[in-house]
C-alpha cells in the first residue's frame, strides 16, 4: 500500500532512494529528499507491506500528467511484482493525471503501462 512520504521516514527513503543508479552518492540522495520536502510539485510515495516499507516512487506532479522520477524496491523484495504494483496504485490514487516517465525510469514504466493496456484490452 502507498502512503506518502513523512519526514519521520526519512532514512527509510533514503535507503530505498540509494537503490537508483544515480541515487548512491549521500551528498545526491540529500539533495533528493530536500527537493521532495520542499517543493510542492514533487511528492514522494513508500510502498508498506505487512510492517516493513520496501518500496518507493517519486513523482513531479504537472498540469495534467504525473513524471515519476524515482522508483525502487528493496533487492529482497525484487521480481514480485512490487513495481508494478506501485505504478498501479499510483495511477489509482491520481485518476486525472496521466503517468509518464523521465528517461531514468522510462523502460520499466513503459513495461507497467503496456502491461495495464493489454490487460485491460477486450478478448
């Protein structure tokens, strides 16, 4: 289940941030977090599972359309459908916005949304 970002998770969403390619850098993942606690436009998403949090997306919310920035599950926790399942509940939550991807997260968002379409497509 998504729940949004609070400060008190801050170390958690680091964690999981430092996971991303261009997140491994302390000095990167701050100036990360300091962008989704001050700037409204980005909002950040920890993916809870029974008590543990092992999974994040971070969007920037546009006009019409949702970018999501940053996406990431914990490596144990990898190959079960968690970032999809995200994506999902992402669009659920955000109905008048389209979701569309920065090209950091573009090939496994596209995978989501062609997915959705082919499921939702009638036999």
């Amino acid at each position: 289940m998504l729940n949004r970002y609070k400060k008190a998770y801050e170390k958690i969403a680091m964690g999981l941030l430092s996971f991303m390619p261009d997140e491994k850098d302390l000095k990167v993942l701050q100036k990360t977090i300091q962008k989704y606690d001050s700037e409204t436009a980005w909002e950040l998403y920890l993916y809870k599972q029974e008590d543990d949090y092992i999974g994040l997306i971070g969007v920037e919310k546009l006009e019409s359309e949702l970018i999501v920035r940053h996406i990431s599950v914990d490596p144990s926790h990898r190959g079960e459908g968690l970032g999809k399942q995200m994506v999902q509940e992402l669009a659920e939550l955000n109905k008048a916005y389209d979701i569309k991807a920065c090209q950091l997260t573009e090939p496994f968002i596209e995978k989501c949304l062609n997915e959705k379409k082919e499921a939702d497509m009638p036999i």
